[in-house]
C-alpha cells in the first residue's frame, strides 16, 4: 500500500502550492487550486470560492499530471478530470441526490469507480465494490492533515488522480 500525506491550508481562498509527501517524506507531487485568470477568481470570490476553480496536481519537475475542475450546467453539478499522464478524461457525478452525502461515480467511459464520501473518517474509492484507495482530511485550526493510501491491487496508482478528485469533492463540493 501506499501512503501520501500533505497540510492543505483551511482557509479556502488559498492558491499556494502544496507538497504532497510519500511514505519516505519525500516531495512526489505537489496540488494547488487555480484560476485561469483575474475575472473567475472575483467571480468565485463572491460565489464562495467554489464555481470557476480546479486542482492540479504536478509532478516535483512542474508536469502537469491530473486536474479536476466543477463544471455546473442546467441546474446539474458534475466533476471533470484529465489525467495527463494516461491521456484519459473522467467525468466524476453525484449518484443519489436524495440523500445527504451522496456518493460519487467516476467513469472514463470504460472503467467505472465509485466514491464513497465522507465529511468525517476514510472516503473509500471502490472498483466492484473493492477498496482501491482511501482519502481522509483531518481539519485542524488553520489547516488539513491530509491521508491518501492506494492499495497494491488499484488498477490507479499514481496520486494525482485521488488527490485532485478529493480536493475539488472536498473543497468545492456540490
């Protein structure tokens, strides 16, 4: 299994870059919230910092390797992620509006996983109903303590891919 760990600041606002540490505390990556330019971020500022920003996630040379960016359309939230390193576009929905926190599918149109979300404690990414990686933010006063562990068995295994989905589920929401 792997392991990643990062502090992503609290306050939302925030588009510094931060490093994302492997099980050696090693930098293999780093995330940060973008905008493409001045007008989405006034924009976003009045809308609660949550419509026209993405996270990236790169590699420690500056690569882009996965990004995921909250797309709203007829009154529809979804997510759209593309990972740079495999080419593949994803599109990450909410299945069960009913209910409070509904989980989340993410598919590229062959492989579909599932993201089991939670406010508190693991939110687990499933393939068949298998665990494949589990991502957990610990608030703390000025920040999160962020947990990201893949299992050997992910057909994933790169963290961009976990890392940025969970950001913008976590940070941008529905």
């Amino acid at each position: 299994m792997k392991t990643y760990t990062y502090k992503q600041p609290a306050a939302i606002e925030s588009t510094e870059v931060i490093d994302i540490l492997n099980e050696a505390g090693q930098v293999s990556s780093t995330v940060q919230r973008i905008y493409t330019n001045a007008l989405k971020k006034a924009f976003d500022r009045t809308m609660d910092y949550r419509y026209f920003v993405r996270f990236d996630v790169k590699d420690i040379q500056g690569q882009p390797l996965f990004s995921c960016k909250k797309v709203t359309r007829r009154g529809r939230v979804h997510f759209q992620g593309k990972d740079f390193v495999t080419g593949k576009n994803y599109t990450i929905a909410y299945d069960g509006w009913q209910i409070m926190i509904p989980d989340l599918l993410i598919t590229d149109g062959a492989q579909q996983i599932k993201l089991n979300k939670e406010m508190e404690g693991w939110s687990v990414f499933t393939v068949e109903d298998q665990p494949i990686a589990r991502w957990q933010a610990i608030f703390y006063e000025t920040y999160f303590a962020i947990t990201l562990e893949i299992e050997d068995s992910s057909p994933i295994q790169h963290e961009a891919f976990f890392i940025a989905i969970g950001q913008a589920v976590l940070f941008i929401g529905a």
